[in-house]
C-alpha cells in the first residue's frame, strides 16, 4: 500500500473523528442523549484521562499523558513510514494508519479543545469562545457513541455479580477510539500476514 493512500485513510478518519465531535459539542448539552436505535445511542461525554475515563495524577498527570500520547504518535508514525518504505504487507499498513489516526483524533482533543471551547452551564459549547474552559495540553476528549446491546439483572449464580444491574457494552467512545481498536483488531487476527516469519 503506498504512502498517499495511507494519507487518505489517516485524512478521511481524522475528518470524520473531528467532524462528528465539533458537532457533537456544539450542539449537545453534557449528558444529552439521543436514542437512534434501542442498541445504538449518541451520548455526549468527556473524558479528561485514560482510555475508559480513568484519571491519575490531577493536573501533573493529565500533562504527562497529553505528553507520552505526542511522543506514542511519534514512535507510530516512524513505524508507519517505515512499514511503507519496506514495502510490507497490506494489513500491516492499514492497520498502523488507523491506529495512527486514531491516536492522533484524541491527541487533537488533548492538546487543542481546552483553548478552541467553552463549557457554559446548561448551554452547548461555542467554538473559538472568548473564555475557553482549560489551557493548552488541558484539553477533554469528546465521547458520543453508545452501544448498550444488553441491559437487565445478572443471573444469581454467577459469583461476585450475580443478581446484580448490568448493562453491556457500557463503554462511551468516538472515531477514533474506534480506528484504533479496528487496527489492534486487524493485527490480532492477521498477525500472521501482517509480521510474516522470515525464511
């Protein structure tokens, strides 16, 4: 796969990532939900750390993170450019762009929004405010797509959670979370093609 079309891949992921979560913050208030399907729902949250909301180290720890995700980008930007040059398999490619546009929709989120929103009360955001909520490298990641499949009580038998609520998949997330997990995925199940045994 050469360079430019990995360019268009990693281009068209990042549009549609940012595209959906301007608009999402722009015209959502925090929390809003809108049920497309019952499986399906667009739920507008933020994530001010890890992946699956977790957060360490308060402001110190938000900053080292913004900061390894730029220097993670790198290192997978260096692994893609070298993939190409080496003329290595397909999957492999389109696999690492996606994993590199993904990384890099959140990056964007990280380093940017904090400066490029507010977040009014009660009101949706306003893109390039005079007021915006954080600082540079302070940013929030915005989350929207919601699929709670199953939701009911867990059998009683089943140890520790039996008998308790329960609703799968309960994780929020966005394009590039999904890019991402795409690539992992397709290095997973092709591995063999995508790193193949030198004879």
């Amino acid at each position: 796969m050469p360079l430019k079309k990995s360019i268009i891949l990693i281009i068209l992921i990042l549009a549609i990532d940012q595209i959906s979560k301007i608009y999402i913050k722009t015209n959502f208030l925090y929390g809003e939900e809108v049920v497309v399907f019952d499986w399906f729902k667009i739920h507008f949250i933020e994530n001010n750390g890890m992946a699956w909301g977790a957060e360490f180290g308060g402001r110190a720890g938000k900053l080292f993170l913004t900061i390894f995700r730029l220097c993670a980008i790198t290192g997978i930007g260096y692994w893609l450019y070298k993939s190409i040059k080496n003329q290595a398999h397909t999957v492999l490619i389109i696999a690492v762009s996606l994993i590199f546009a993904g990384a890099m929709g959140n990056i964007i989120d990280s380093v940017f929004y904090g400066v490029i929103f507010n977040t009014p009360y009660n009101e949706v955001a306003t893109l390039f405010p005079e007021k915006p909520y954080g600082e540079l490298f302070f940013g929030k990641v915005v989350d929207m797509l919601y699929f709670p499949i199953w939701s009911g009580d867990l059998p009683s038998w089943i140890p520790f959670w039996g008998g308790k609520p329960f609703t799968f998949f309960n994780a929020i997330f966005n394009v590039a979370d999904t890019a991402i997990s795409i690539g992992v995925g397709l290095l997973v199940i092709f591995n063999k093609k995508a790193f193949p045994k030198e004879d």
